[in-house]
C-alpha cells in the first residue's frame, strides 16, 4: 500500500466519522465529507454521490438509535413523510447523475448559502411564523417532497435544513427532531445510493472507508446527542456550515 492510498484511506475515514457524528447531532455531515473527498481529487458530482453512499449506513444506525422517540411531525405520520422522502430522494438522485461536474461545481455554493441562511433563520422565523399562521399538514409534506429531491440531488446540509423547515413549520426545537431527522436522512441516503450505484458515480477507494468510519460516527453522534443540550450543537453546526460555504464560493468562483 502507497503512501498515497494510506493518506486516501486515513482522510476518507477521519472525515467519515465527522460526517456521522454530525448528522446524528444536527446534520450537515456531508459538510465535512464533501470538502475530504474533493482534496482526495474526486470530481464533484462523484465526490458528492461517494459521500451520500457513505454516509448512508451511518445515518441508518443513528435512525436506529434513535428509534423510541419517533413521533408524528405537525400531524403528518412518519410513514407518510418516509415515503414523500423517498420518492424525492430518487428523484433527486437522478437529477444529479444527469448533471454535469462543472455545473454541479457553480451549484454548490448557493445550495450551501441556502442550507446556511435556513439554518442561522430558521429558529426565530419560526417564532414569527407560529405566531401569525397555522401550517396545515399538506405544506409540510411538501415541504418534505422538496427536501427529500435536494437531499437525493445535493445531500450537504439536508440535515440542517430539515431542523431548520420542521423548526418553522411544526415549531419543534432540534433536540427533539433527532429521531425523525435521521430517520429522513437515512431514506434519503438510502433512494439515492441506489441510484449512484446503479449509474456507476461511485468511487468505492474512497467510499469504503468513509463509509467505516460514518458508521463509527454515526453510533458515538447518537450516543452524545442523548447528552448534549441543543446550544451547542447549533452554534457548532453554523460553524461548519459557514467555513464550508465560504472554501467552496472562493473554489467554483474566486
């Protein structure tokens, strides 16, 4: 084993433990997978799809961890929202086997700043919303139908985004959306791996390891997330969300 192939393996799987604490804590895993497997020399699109792959099995195991707590969401059951979500999660995937890497380069950046202005938003627009319209079921599970097509095409930040529409939708804080935001995310991750697989946009060199360590990741996020107040868990995924959306606006424009 090279030198090279070393550093690969170690990168892809210390970026894949990242990602599955991440997204069993707030989302946003892909937010440190996406980055590690473009350093790797990934394109974009491939990048994009080895990391929805790999972080697949890990959100699965969060889900599962998770599973006592599943409740309904602004009166919608979690069958009918899993179901929504993987019809868009396969449409979504899609979508993204047929675009090509340079556009999906330009795309990036501004599905991030989205992922990122939901996010920061999201809490106090609730607040206002709450306090002047009653959300029927209908929207949020259109809202729903969108965010499993963005989690299948782009995947970065659908974690985030789901808190963020469910927080403005149902009012419900981010501590309890753990279990179904994982829940949606594993679906998600699940309708479009077998789309990636199926079109060959996989790197499994890559994959492989990541996919070890999302699984790690995933299991050790679940168990602090049952510890941890939502705070800091916020404050640290806006974090990220910021750097990342900052390092991938200067590389598709600077």
């Amino acid at each position: 084993m090279t030198m090279d192939l070393a550093g690969t393996i170690a990168l892809a799987a210390g970026a894949g433990v990242l990602g599955g604490a991440m997204n069993a804590l707030a989302g946003g895993g892909s937010f440190a997978t996406l980055p590690a497997l473009i350093a790797i020399g990934l394109p974009a699109n491939v990048a994009n799809a080895t990391s929805n792959v790999a972080l697949m099995p890990g959100a699965g195991m969060s889900a599962w961890a998770f599973r006592d707590e599943l409740q309904p969401i602004g009166g919608v059951r979690v069958r009918t929202l899993a179901a929504i979500t993987f019809v868009g999660g396969l449409i979504g995937a899609v979508l993204l086997a047929v675009t090509p890497s340079r556009a999906f380069d330009l795309i990036i950046p501004w599905l991030l700043l989205f992922a990122t202005v939901i996010l920061a938003w999201g809490p106090r627009a609730a607040l206002w919303l709450k306090s002047r319209v009653t959300i029927a079921p209908p929207v949020l599970m259109a809202a729903q139908a969108l965010l499993g097509i963005y989690g299948g095409y782009f995947g970065g930040g659908v974690g985030l985004m789901t808190t963020a529409i469910y927080g403005l939708l149902a009012n419900i804080g981010p501590r309890a959306l753990f279990a179904p935001r994982t829940l949606m995310l594993a679906i998600a991750n699940f309708a479009a791996t077998i789309v990636f697989v199926a079109s060959g946009l996989v790197n499994w060199q890559s994959c492989v390891p990541m996919l070890a360590g999302g699984i790690l990741g995933g299991w050790l996020g679940a168990r602090l997330g049952k510890r941890l107040p939502p705070k800091p868990v916020r404050i640290w995924t806006l974090l990220v969300t910021i750097v990342t959306t900052a390092v991938f606006f200067n590389r598709a424009y600077g």
